[in-house]
C-alpha cells in the first residue's frame, strides 16, 4: 500500500464521523469497520465538540479535518489552520464547495487553496473530480495524495464515471489516489479497489443505513475482497464463453 | 462593548480575545478567528477585541 504523505495507513478504509444515530453507533461502526482515518471537522462551539474529540482520541485512528462546506481560498484556508490548531495535525481534507445541489468541488478554488496550503507546511488532501488536468495542476500545487468523487456526496450512486476514473489511476500510477464521496453500497468500494484505488472514504453508506455497524464490517469486507482482487491480477471480459472444464478427453457418448 | 460571537450579538467586559473566552466559559480544545481572520492561539492574549468585533470560537466536530 502507496505511503499518505509518509505514513502507512493500517488499512484502505477512510471513514466519516457524521450523521450516525449515536455516539455510541459510530464508537462501535469505527471499531468493526477496522477504519484506520477518522474525518472530522469543526463547527462553532456548543458544548458537545470537547465530548465528541475524547472519543475521536479513544478511538486511536489517525484524523483528517475536513473543510466541509467552505465556498471561497480564504474561508479553507482559514479553516484549515484552526483545524490544525485543535487537532494537531498537518493532514487536512481540502473541500472547496462549487455548487449548492451537488457539492461538486471548485477546481480552480481547490487549486489555489492547495498551493497556498502546501506552502503553509499542510499535507493537503483534496477532495477533487475526475479530471485528469486538475490532478496535473493538484499535484505541481504540492498535493501527493489526490481524491477524486466517487459520486456527489451522500448520493451512494457508486462510481459515476468509471472510466475516468480508470484513466485517473492510469495517468497517476505512483499517487496514492482516494475515492472520496459517493459510495453507497460495499460493491461500489470494492469496485474502487478492483480498479486499483489506494483507498476509500465514506461516510453516509455506513452512518445512514438501517445498521450502521453491519454495514462498517460489509465495507471492510468488500474493501479487502477488492484489494485482494487487485492485486491477484483479476482475467479480462471477453465476449465469447470458453469452457473451463477441459474438452480433451471427454467420452464419446452421442 | 458590544460584539457579535458565533453568530449572536453580546455584551463583553473582556478587553482580549483570551479574556474574551474565559468570560464567556469556553475550554478545552478551540480555535479562533476575529473578522475571519485566524488568531492563533498564541497571540490571543495579545489581541484586543474591539467593539463590534465579529469572534468565532470553533470546535470539533462530526464531519465527513
């Protein structure tokens, strides 16, 4: 498995912190999903932030803050250094809002914000589409790791593009590459993995399902049956059947 | 002095952003920012707050 920025992820699983039916659901889904990176973000103080981060810390995954619902460079820059001033950390998943229905990233935002952040000592993760010139211009920014959607967040319509995604992992065969958003079903996160994806990072398939813990083990599953397929060099489709069993030999019965 | 904190207009007495979160009982892990700008936590002993002052006090949070 590719380093993030120098570290090695104890597995390919990314899993998000919101929208679970208690804290109790997301301590035990974090747990059975095996997740080894915990996204979380910052929102301004009720009271309940300094509760949800014991448990975060007790949890003993690695964290990612996230700048989920910035629309401008200076609103995630801003965020990103007060999201490494309370989580201490450098990691920072970059998200640069373009459009209200489908969160669909600001590329030329995202960019800008990247370069700025990298010079700032960040390790930017960037929450990116399929495009495989706005890798290009992600990667010269300084980004290592890039994170292409999947799909728009919460939609869990799997993987929209494939065979962008496919040229993505193509084009940038030595980048760690995450697909981030979009995943609803354990068949979409191993499809991501059959094709050679670094990792995953979901969030709403696992939180919002009927048994949100169930569904952190079928992601695990589905992400380590995809990962292993990858790397057992799965056959190509072919149009036309080929007997498995041998024909020599067969008796003569007609 | 009147300013505006998280969003909601109030009456302070503190004179600094430090004094700021004491006064109005903040702890544990946040950051700060007076007119969007970051104020590193360092500096907040430092920095006056200034009477209409627009003061953010985040915290962690779920996210995905």
């Amino acid at each position: 498995m590719k380093e993030f920025y120098g570290t090695r992820l104890p597995n390919p699983l990314m899993l998000g912190t919101a929208q679970y039916p208690s804290p109790a659901i997301l301590e035990q889904a974090f747990r059975d999903s095996g997740a080894g990176v915990a996204t979380v973000s910052l929102r301004r103080e009720s009271g309940a932030g300094q509760t949800f981060w014991q448990m975060i810390r007790d949890l003993g995954v690695l964290v990612l803050p996230n700048t989920a619902g910035c629309h401008t460079v200076k609103e995630a820059v801003t965020t990103a250094h007060m999201a490494h001033e309370v989580f201490d950390t450098t990691w920072i998943k970059l998200e640069l809002i373009g459009h209200t229905d489908s969160l669909q990233p600001d590329v030329f935002q995202l960019v800008e914000a990247a370069r700025i952040l990298t010079e700032d000592g960040f390790h930017v993760f960037p929450y990116t589409t399929d495009d495989l010139i706005v890798g290009e211009r992600l990667l010269a920014a300084g980004c290592e790791v890039l994170m292409p959607w999947g799909a728009p967040i919460g939609s869990g319509r799997g993987l929209n593009n494939e065979y962008a995604l496919r040229s993505m992992r193509a084009e940038f065969l030595d980048v760690p590459l995450v697909i981030d958003a979009g995943i609803g079903l354990p068949s979409h996160a191993a499809r991501a993995m059959e094709l050679g994806f670094d990792a995953v990072l979901l969030n709403t398939a696992v939180a919002r399902a009927g048994d949100p813990v169930m569904m952190a083990k079928a992601m695990k599953l589905a992400i380590e049956a995809g990962q292993l397929a990858h790397q057992a060099d799965p056959i190509e489709a072919r149009d036309m059947a080929e007997p498995s069993t041998p024909v020599i030999g067969k008796a003569f019965l007609s | 002095m009147k300013i505006v904190l998280n969003g909601e207009s109030r009456a302070v007495r503190a004179e600094t952003l430090a004094e700021l979160l004491q006064e109005c009982g903040f702890s544990g892990r946040v950051a700060t920012a007076v007119n969007e700008d970051f104020v590193p936590s360092s500096l907040r002993a430092s920095h006056k707050i200034k009477d209409g002052d627009r003061v953010e006090v985040v915290a962690p949070m779920q996210g995905g």
